[in-house]
C-alpha cells in the first residue's frame, strides 16, 4: 500500500485589468493518493487507486485549476480534459504479467469534477462524473529504455451532471 498527502498554503499578488492596486489572495492545495496492490494469484495482480485534490481561494484563476483526463488520471478522456476546485477519481485495474515488465490489463476509472463559482474568469458552479474503461498492454524489458504502451479507452456521460447559473 502507498499512501501520499500534501498540503500547499500561499499567497498570490495580481492585478485586475483597468485597476491601480495589486490585490493579494491567499490560496490552499491540499492532495491526497493511496494505491494498493494485490496479487491474486500467479500474473494476476489488481491495482486499486484513490485520489483526490482540493483548491481554496478567493480569486481563482484558470490556469490555478486542477486538470483531469488522461492516461495518468481518468482514462478514455483528452489529456487535462476538465478543470475544477476540487476533483477526485478511482483507478481500478486487473493486471495480467506476459513476464518481465510486459503485461496486459483491464481497467475502470470514475471520475468526480467540481467547479466552485469563480470571478476571474467567470465560472460557473459545476458538479461532473464521468467512467472510463477499457484494455491494454506494455511491453517492456528490463532496462526500462525500452517501453510500449498500448490501450483502448471507452467513456460514458453520467446523468449526475448539473450545470447552474443565475
């Protein structure tokens, strides 16, 4: 089992267009990511990984927003495909060993995506979940300078999803 947290507190100084004085805003990132591993019997392993990332602060700006999608995050969707304040998301994973470092896999993500309502840019509240799934395989050897991966991804649009505005 892995287990890794962390927490970020600072400030950021910025200036709104058509405005004289800098404004100062104070800003929080707190993560959190355990994974664990499990051999189920001889090549079979499941993988099973929670994460989750929050983001405070009173003047947010896009580029302060966490980013998910991905191969390295929720699979089936553009890399950083979605952005939010506060994101969580599962990887749950079979991994079936060919030997050495190659192996080939099944696996399903979920993914959870909130956005807080912002000022700078405009943002909207808004709440997302969203699967992805699919199969796979790496072939490697075992100087790791030598490396392939390969997957197939799907995705399916939860009916969760709300969008608000007033």
């Amino acid at each position: 089992m892995q287990l890794r947290n962390s927490y970020a507190g600072g400030s950021k100084s910025f200036t709104r267009p058509g405005a004289i004085d800098r404004e100062h805003d104070a800003v929080q990132r707190i993560e959190a990511d355990v994974s664990w591993f499990r051999e189920l019997f001889t090549r079979g392993i499941v993988a099973v990984a929670v994460h989750g990332r929050e983001l405070r602060g009173g003047s947010l700006d896009a580029s302060d927003l966490y980013r998910l999608g991905g191969a390295s995050t929720l699979r089936g969707y553009r890399e950083e495909q979605f952005s939010g304040t506060r994101l969580a998301w599962s990887n749950l994973e079979f991994r079936y060993s060919l030997g050495g470092r190659s192996f080939a896999f099944v696996f399903f993500d979920f993914g959870y995506i909130y956005s807080a309502p912002g000022e700078a840019p405009v943002r909207e509240e808004l709440t997302v979940t969203r699967n992805g799934y699919g199969i796979g395989g790496r072939l490697g050897n075992r100087s790791r300078r030598a490396r392939r991966q390969l997957r197939w991804a799907g995705a399916t649009v939860s009916a969760a999803e709300k969008f608000t505005s007033d």
